[in-house]
C-alpha cells in the first residue's frame, strides 16, 4: 500500500519535468504550436496567457480562447485528433508544461487524483464555451468586452482577481467579442473616462466596477 510520502500530488507532478514531460519558456507573440501540427501532447500552463486563434480557408483568423495558469490546452488529441485545429500563441511571457499523449494517459490511468484534476478542467472549459455562445447571441459587444476584460483580471475564478494585466490588443479583443477595432477602441476609451479601466503602453488595469456594465440591463 503506498504510504503518504509517495502519495501522488497532482501540482507537483505538474511543476516538474520528468519522463514524457517537459517545460518551456515562451516569449510574448511566440508560437506553441500552429493549426495544422501534429497532435501528439497535452499542454498545462504554469504562468502567463496563452491565446487559441482559428484560421479559415478564407483566410479569416478568430480568436476561440484565451487561457492562463492551471490551463490544460491541446486535449483534442486525446479524442483521436491527429492534427492541431488551433494555433496557439504566447500573449505573455509563459511558462508551459508539454505532456506527451502516451503519458497523459498513463497518469490518467493510474492516479485518480489526477483524473480528478483533469475532468474538472473538462467541465469547466465545457461550461465557458456554453457561456461564451450565450454571450454572443445575447448580450452587446460592450457588455462582451468588459466580460472579456473581467475574465482576463481573474474575476469570477479562484483565487484574488489580477488588478493590472498585460495590455491585449484591441485588434485581439476584437477577433474574442466579434466586432470591429473601431468599436472596441470606443469602449475602452468609455471604460476609461468612467474608471472601470486604466492602461497605458504595457498595462491594463481592470477596476472591479467594471461590473456594473456585466450586470447591468
């Protein structure tokens, strides 16, 4: 029987590199992985933010996601997914943990807490992706861009929220909330002279009384 000194710990198996994992650095703007690679791992965030951008045959780029620390990414292959259906990039500086699909199904097999861990991230993407089209369909591009902004400052999730992120883009927040770069410069400018946000050249600040334009009708 294993004692508890052997006892497995999800974190710290997720912080350390050993057979079939690997960790690396990334800086801002720098490709994980492009649509199209093979798939063959899983990916875990240890620090930064990552972005999930589609391309169409059209040529037409989306943003599908944007995800943090304790974030799994590149689950697909785990489903049968032989290629990549997404790029992923660095928005920030980052620390990745890359799994090794043979050993992600190891760990699955054979550490219930693990298990555990990973299901959770499964239900909690699957229950952002239902409020992300909820967004869409009914809700203003303002009100989808302070959602975005708020998700982004860590509110609504554990832990304390981030009052000041790295600056996103408005080009990018533009591509998750589908509407134009004009708008969402009209917002953020809006959000600024009511002091929900402030930015400048590196930083956002996000105020928690941002809110008010979430929940307000």
């Amino acid at each position: 029987m294993r004692g508890k000194k052997n006892a497995f710990d999800p974190q710290i198996f997720l912080a350390k590199a050993n057979g079939g994992r690997s960790i690396a650095s990334y800086s801002r703007n720098e490709s994980i992985f492009s649509q199209g690679d093979a798939a063959d791992s899983i990916f875990y965030i240890q620090d930064g933010k990552v972005k999930l951008t589609v391309v169409s045959r059209q040529g037409k780029e989306a943003v599908v996601a944007i995800l943090g620390p304790t974030d799994f990414f590149g689950e697909g292959c785990l489903a049968g997914q032989l290629v990549r259906m997404a790029t992923a990039v660095a928005m920030s500086a980052c620390s990745v943990m890359r799994l090794a699909k043979r050993e992600m199904i190891r760990v699955l097999r054979e550490e219930p807490r693990f298990s555990e861990v990973f299901v959770t991230h499964l239900l909690s993407r699957n229950i952002k992706i239902e409020e992300d089209l909820v967004d869409q369909l009914f809700n203003s591009s303002e009100k989808r861009l302070a959602r975005v902004l708020l998700l982004l400052a860590n509110f609504g999730k554990p832990g304390q929220p981030k009052l000041v992120i790295p600056r996103v883009n408005q080009e990018t927040l533009a591509e998750i909330i589908g509407t134009t770069r004009s708008r969402v410069s009209f917002f953020m400018n809006r959000f600024r002279k009511l002091g929900f946000i402030d930015y400048d050249d590196g930083a956002l600040e996000v105020h928690s009384s941002l809110l008010t334009v979430v929940l307000n009708d």
